[in-house]
C-alpha cells in the first residue's frame, strides 16, 4: 500500500512539474520581445533616415566627427564617405534586427497559441524552445547584473529540467539566443566597417578589421551559450532537489 501511494505521490509531482506555464507568461514574453524589436527600429529608422550626407558633413566640419586610421589623418571627403558607410550599414542593421524580432514575437505567440490548444486537446506541449526563449528574456532584461546568461540559463534549466531532462542543453541555447540580436547588430557594423575601408583605399585594414571582428562575434556567441550552459547545469540541479 505504501508503495502504491509512493509511486500516485510522484505521478503527482510529475504532473504538477510538466504542466505548461500559463499563457499570459507567453505573451508577456512576446510583449517584451516586440517592445525590444520596436525599440531597435525606432533606432534603425533614425539612423537610416535622419542621419544624412549633410549633417555628417556638418559634423567633420565642426570637429565633432574625426577619423584616424593608423595614425592617417584622412580628408574630410574621406571621413564623409567613411562615416556614410558605416552609419548606414549600422541603421540598416538596427532595422533587420528590430523587425526580426517584432516578427519573431509574433511568430512565437502563434506557435505558443497552437501547443496550448494541442494540450487541451489532449496532446503534448514542446516545452524546450519556450524555456530557452523565456531564459534569453530573462538574460536581456538583466543585462545589467554580471553574467547575466547564467540566470537566464539558470531559469530555462530549471523549468526544462523536470520535462526533457536537458537543462544544460536548453541552457546553452537561452544564452546563444540572447546573444542573438547583438551578433546580429555587430555582423553588420562589421560590414560597414569594411566597406567605409575600402572606400578610404584601406581594404588590407579592411580584412583585418573583419577577421577580428569575426573573432569577437565567436566569443560573443561563446560567452552568452557558455554561461548559459553552466546556468542550465545549476538551474537542473535546483530543480532535481524540490
């Protein structure tokens, strides 16, 4: 008889582990997502837009806008067409950044919306990519305290951990993904940067620039899916011990 009520005690406690969130937490992730997303348009938008030939060229006139490469004092026709390149590049980045994720929120509010109404259904609700997208939120919004992946890894291995049992994996993955929209961002600051060299005849520069850049988009992503990992690892284990 013990036995019997043990075993009903932990189908319990296995129902209560991997019932979805509610799905007001889901939209609420998608609030924040597309809030993030509109911001960075508003951004991109004034860049691209407001930011012109002539304000820039108003600028290095007036000293505020300088350009050094390699100790080279470039002329101001070539400061212009440097600054252009990049500021334009950066605008545009702001832009596909901003609006991939307005549309990622809501892509992600419809599939959220599909799996519930599958579960009242009857069927089975994927939990993994959701943990790992409310873990990079998480790590967004807390962007301000240190480490910040490893609590947003932390929060998606620990809601992953009673489901899948991968909270290292769904870890890792929260911190790639809120690395995302920056590797993004910098990816096209990279090419802005590159192109406004090469315009300056300094596509040597221009190469090297990339490849460190390049570099530094790897420990980004490294940085961001490692502590998310390690997050993970501490948030499984957390759950494991209730």
């Amino acid at each position: 008889m013990e036995t019997a009520d043990n075993t009903a005690s932990s189908e319990r406690d296995d129902l209560v582990f991997t019932q979805p969130l509610p799905e007001y937490v889901d939209w609420l992730v998608a609030v924040a997502i597309a809030l993030g997303g509109m911001a960075l348009t508003v951004g991109g938008t004034a860049v691209t837009f407001v930011v012109d030939r002539d304000l820039i060229a108003e600028d290095i006139e007036a000293g505020q806008i300088t350009v050094v490469i390699l100790e080279r004092d470039l002329t101001e026709a070539e400061m212009l067409e440097f600054t252009l390149e990049v500021v334009n590049w950066t605008g545009i980045g702001l832009l596909v950044t901003g609006i991939g994720l307005v549309l990622f929120a809501i892509g992600y509010v419809v599939f959220r919306h599909r799996a519930y109404h599958n579960v009242r259904e009857g069927g089975d609700i994927d939990t993994y990519r959701s943990s790992a997208i409310l873990g990079a939120v998480a790590t967004t919004i807390l962007s301000f305290v240190p480490l910040s992946p490893i609590l947003g890894g932390g929060l998606a291995g620990y809601l992953e951990q009673p489901v899948t049992g991968r909270p290292v994996s769904v870890g890792a993955l929260s911190g790639f993904l809120a690395m995302a929209p920056a590797l993004i961002l910098v990816g096209f600051v990279t090419v802005g940067l590159y192109s406004g060299l090469a315009t300056v005849q300094e596509t040597g520069l221009g190469f090297v620039v990339v490849a460190g850049m390049f570099f530094g988009l790897l420990v980004l992503a490294a940085y961001g899916a490692g502590l998310g990992a390690l997050g993970g690892f501490a948030g499984g284990r957390l759950a494991d011990s209730r």
